[in-house]
C-alpha cells in the first residue's frame, strides 16, 4: 500500500505546482497609470512643451515616450484625459489628450515612457478603438 500513497501524493504535489500563476504575465499587464475620463479636466488641459518621439499600444497599455528639457524628469507629471464622448462609427472613435506639466528649469534634453490603462476606454459590444489623441500625428487603434 506505502507505493500507491506515495504515487498519490506525487501526483497531487505536480497538481498543485502545475496551477501555479506565471508572475511575468500579470506584471506585464500593468500600465503606470490610469487613464483619466472627465470632460472639464478634458476641456480645461493645457500641456507644457515637449517632443513625441513614440506613442504605441501594447496589450491594453498605451505607451508614450516623450523628450523635453528638464532636470531629471522626476518631477514631471503625465496625465491622458478622455473627453467622455464616443463618436458612433466603425470602429468607435475616442477623444483624448496628453498632458505634460514640466517644472523643471535645467537645459539638458530628458526622455520618458510612461504607460496609461485603457481598459476604462472600452465600449461595449465592440472589441476596437479608434484613440484620436489631440496634437498626436496619427490615430491609434486599440484592440481588446
């Protein structure tokens, strides 16, 4: 009988560790921020000057790497703000902005990437996104 338990027990130890989660597919899911939706913030955004050297969409993040003067970057703020409002076509279009607030006052020429969520953007009963993102120089189409 100790043959048969000890089958069992080998069985259910390479049960257990064949569930196990891969940490490296729920990290790299994970976007730094939100993305913010609030028509007033939308209408209201202003954004300190700075050079888009990429924008891109990988799974349900959208990166932005950007290039300004600056010190460090380590003060720098990003936001994306949504408007709200969906334009009804195929596929469904959004509205946003990129914001950058820069208070630094060195002269040296800093780059970021930064990654924003945008699970929230999603419509319902479609699986694309058409982003429009003012100032940006192309569309970018979110599919999920």
């Amino acid at each position: 009988m100790k043959p048969h338990r000890c089958f069992a027990v080998f069985i259910c130890a390479l049960t257990l560790l064949s569930t196990q989660c891969d940490e490296d597919d729920i990290l790299s899911s994970i976007c730094d921020f939100e993305v913010l939706i609030d028509n007033e913030a939308y209408t209201n955004a202003e954004s300190g000057n700075y050079s888009l050297n990429e924008a891109y969409i990988e799974a349900d993040c959208l990166f932005i790497n950007i290039s300004a003067s600056g010190c460090d970057g380590s003060t720098w703020e990003m936001h994306v703000i949504d408007s709200g409002n969906v334009a009804e076509s195929v596929p469904s279009q959004r509205f946003l902005k990129f914001q950058f607030i820069n208070n630094e006052s060195c002269l040296a020429v800093i780059s970021k990437v930064r990654s924003f969520d945008l699970t929230p953007l999603r419509v319902a009963e479609t699986d694309e996104l058409v982003l429009n993102i003012e100032n940006f120089p192309e569309s970018l189409l979110y599919s999920y």
